[in-house]
C-alpha cells in the first residue's frame, strides 16, 4: 500500500496492508485514551460521589478497584476474542459496550448500581485495550514497532494522569455523572473512524479460556479483600488469601492443560516477557499510589477544590508528552535491560525524594505543592522511560501468532498493578495513620502532622518496590528479536 493514502485499500491482504502510523494511531488511541482515563478519572470525585450517594469511603473505593480488577481479568479474554473474530470488529463491540456502561454509570441511583455499571463498562474498556494496540501492530512497519509502542504507553500513561484532571473540573462545574457521559460523543467518533479507515484482520478460531477468567476474577477478588481486610486488623482477611493462593493453583493448572489459555504459560515462560510483567506491576503500582494519594492530600490537607486539584494532576502527563517520542527513541536504540532499569531507578528516587519531602517538611506550608509538582513531573517521565522500553522489549519477544495475546498481558500488569496501587497505598496510609494518630483526632496541627508522616512512610514503601522493579528488570537478559517463539 501506498502510505500516503488516505484509506488503506481493502482489496489487498490485510496481511500486507501498510498503515501510516500518524493515521492508525491517533484513531486507535481513542479507545485506548478513554478505557485508560476511566481508570482515574474518579479519584478526585470519591468524596462528591459519596456524599451523593449517601455512603461512605470504604464503599466508594470500589468503584475505582472494581474497575481495574474487571478490565484486568477480562483483557486476555478480549485479545482471544480479537483472535478469533477480528480485533477491528472486537474494538468496536467493545467501544459500544464502554460507552452503554458509561451511560449506565452517569445515571445509577446508588452505590450498588454504580458498581455494577463499573464492572459493564470495564468489559467494554477490556476489549479496546486488548485490541487497541494489536492494530497498530498488526498494520505498521515493523521498523517503527517502537516508536508506536512508546507512543501507546504514552496515550495510556496520559490517560491515567490526566483522569484527575478532566474528573476534578467537569465534577465541580457540571457535576459527577458528567464524567462519565463524556465517554459517549469521544467513543461514538472512535467507532465511525475505526469502521472508516482501518479494516479487518485476519481470523483465528481459538477456544476461548471462560473457566481460567472466573478463576482469575475469584482470585483476584480475594487477594484484594484479604489485603483490606487485614490492614484493618480483620483476621477473616487471611482466608481470603489462603483462597486466593488455591485460586491460583487452581488457575495455573488450568492454563497450563487449556489450549488457548487467558495467561499463555508458554509464553510466560519466556524470561523477557515473564520479568517484563513483574516490573511492569510493580512501577505502575509505585506511580498510581502517587496519583491516587495526592489528590486526597490536595483537598483533605490543603483544602483545594476539585478543579484546583485536577489542575495540579496535569503536571505528569504533560511530563509524559514531552519523554514520550524521546523515550520511543531510546527503545529502538538502547538494550532494554539498561534503559528500563534506569527508568525504574529514577521512579524510585522521585518517589524517595517525596517521602523525604513529607517527612521533614514543616506543617501548613503550602509552598510543599511547589515542591511535590516538579517531583511528580520527574516520576511521569521516568515512568514513561521504564514504560515504553519495557513494551517494546515485550512486543519484541512476542510470538508473531499471539500479538492480541501478549499485548492484553501489557494492559493486564498495567491494570493490577494500578488495582493493587489503590489497594496497597491506601492500606498502608490507613495504618501509618493509626499509628501516628491513635486518637483519630480530624484536625488541627495533629491532624495535619500525622497526615504527612503518614505519607512519607507509604511512599517510603512504594519507592523500594519501585527498586525492586529496577533490579528485576536488570534481569530480563538480552533482546529477543520479535517472532523468536513462533
């Protein structure tokens, strides 16, 4: 194909159809942009959708977890089903799909609806992003893989950092269910492009893996509620964990006997996509438990409004935009071992410098927002250097067969580890609170004094899985040329 047609010609195989990457991925990003956004775009509304809803925190933290966690335990199934019927005809379904669950979520009534409205939209939002960058794959260059990879991380990245910001003024000037009405235009245009310029890809029939995705959600679940649980000194929360842990016996054998399992463990014993997956969780949990406990710091501590807020969570992705060509560029040029680290080492240290930040820092000075911006700008683009390297290195190792497959486990890391960033940052900041503030006293200079030691002792923690990432990534070998297993 010509690129520079406008429309890649549907006559030809879609096996030798050349897309121009400045076409298919502005409208691939559409879907990706939007599925991702969802995952954060509610953090800076919790406490007005609460008080809505009349309920309280620990109910409205399941909006944000229930998310992630479906999405998660339903990508591998969306790339399968792209698979076997077409990842063009499956991004569209799930595009329908998101944008109906966001309807549905703009107009629930209660905190239970909500919830079941989450879990719709994500199925949707599971399908996009499993798809979603298998069709840049499948029609670009194989030249310029990286590039597209870096600049999907950064879609994805800055969809994440920017939720807060769209959520936090559309929440104080229209109001909380218009953060979700505002998927249906975006998502209603991504469908008309895709049906539009991009056509179909080739079809597989695959056994879909349904056990080993009702497994995956148990087990999920489980392991979820055990860690709340048990940093709320529930000791029910170990059973949860211990039924998790037979959960996951339970799946791996699954997987392992399942011809076309939702994890391929065939894949997953290939070392570069296996440690590509473990530093992926752990840096994006380090990331998120920045983005999700700052907003709260913003308005509980410093008394900021919702849009005053979403304002200062714009820092990290114009952070992301600015590394993201550049972090593409580093991929198709240094050994992915060295350049992921090196992101990993430098999220570390921004976190690090954060906690430092809290700890030492007097009470009631505003002057810290000046302090915490720039170090959240450093954390984005070192993530966005550790993210584009590592899916690069990913994609790279990926069987040429199970492209859709390989690229929903990227999301798959990327979304627990975001899941389990809420989940764990949130479980530690509740008990370094206890801790620091026995009396549970709400305000005053105790209050305030426990809230940024409370902070710097969680991000503290967070910054050692950020280490811990660094050194697993160090250990992911040498490149893997892509197409190397099939």
């Amino acid at each position: 194909m010509n690129p520079n047609n406008s429309e890649p010609s549907r006559s030809s195989s879609s096996r030798n159809i050349i897309i121009p990457l400045r076409m298919i991925l502005p409208i691939t990003s559409i879907g990706t942009f939007i599925s991702a956004m969802d995952g954060s775009i509610v953090n800076v509304s919790l406490l007005t959708i609460a008080n809505a809803l009349n309920t309280d925190m620990e109910g409205i933290r399941w909006i944000t977890i229930i998310y992630l966690l479906i999405i998660s335990s339903l990508i591998g199934i969306g790339g399968s089903l792209g698979d076997t019927y077409g990842r063009k005809l499956i991004f569209q379904l799930g595009m329908l799909i998101f944008i109906t669950g966001s309807l549905l979520c703009a107009f629930s009534p209660s905190l239970e609806i909500l919830i079941i409205s989450r879990i719709f939209q994500a199925t949707g939002g599971a399908g996009l992003m499993a798809n979603g960058l298998a069709l840049v794959i499948t029609y670009i260059e194989p030249a310029i893989r990286g590039r597209a990879i870096g600049v999907n991380s950064l879609v994805v990245a800055s969809a994440l950092s920017s939720g807060p910001v769209l959520g936090g003024i559309l929440t104080e000037f229209v109001g909380w269910p218009s953060i979700f009405l505002i998927n249906v235009p975006i998502g209603l245009l991504g469908i008309l492009l895709v049906h539009r310029f991009i056509p179909e890809t080739p079809k597989k029939r695959v056994q879909l893996d349904y056990r080993g995705m009702i497994i995956f959600i148990l087990v999920t679940l489980s392991l979820v509620q055990g860690v709340l649980m048990l940093f709320k000194g529930d000791i029910i929360g170990s059973i949860f964990l211990v039924l998790s842990f037979i959960g996951g016996l339970i799946f791996i054998r699954i997987e392992t006997s399942h011809p076309t399992p939702m994890i391929s463990i065939r894949i997953m014993r290939n070392r570069t996509i296996l440690i590509g997956m473990i530093s992926s969780f752990l840096c994006y949990m380090v990331y998120y438990s920045v983005i999700f406990l700052l907003p709260f710091y913003y308005q509980e501590v410093l008394s900021f409004k919702q849009s005053q807020t979403g304002l200062l969570m714009v820092v990290p992705p114009f952070a992301m935009a600015i590394m993201g060509p550049f972090a593409g560029f580093l991929a198709e040029k240094i050994e992915a071992k060295r350049s992921t680290a090196f992101g990993a080492i430098l999220l570390s240290a921004f976190v690090l410098a954060l906690s430092f930040l809290f700890l030492i820092f007097p009470i009631n000075t505003l002057e810290i927002v000046f302090l915490i911006v720039p170090l959240a700008a450093l954390a984005a683009g070192s993530l966005t250097t550790f993210t584009v390297s590592n899916g690069t290195s990913i994609m790279n190792a990926a069987p040429k067969s199970d492209v859709s497959v390989v690229s929903g486990l990227i999301g798959l890391s990327r979304n627990i580890g975001f899941a389990f960033g809420t989940t764990v940052s949130s479980s530690f900041f509740a008990l370094f609170f206890i801790l620091n503030n026995p009396s549970n006293i709400s305000s005053g200079n105790i209050f305030v004094q426990s809230y940024y030691t409370s902070l710097g002792q969680t991000f503290f923690i967070f910054a050692l899985f950020a280490f811990v990432s660094a050194i697993i990534s160090y250990l992911r070998g040498s490149s893997i040329n892509f197409g190397q297993l099939s």
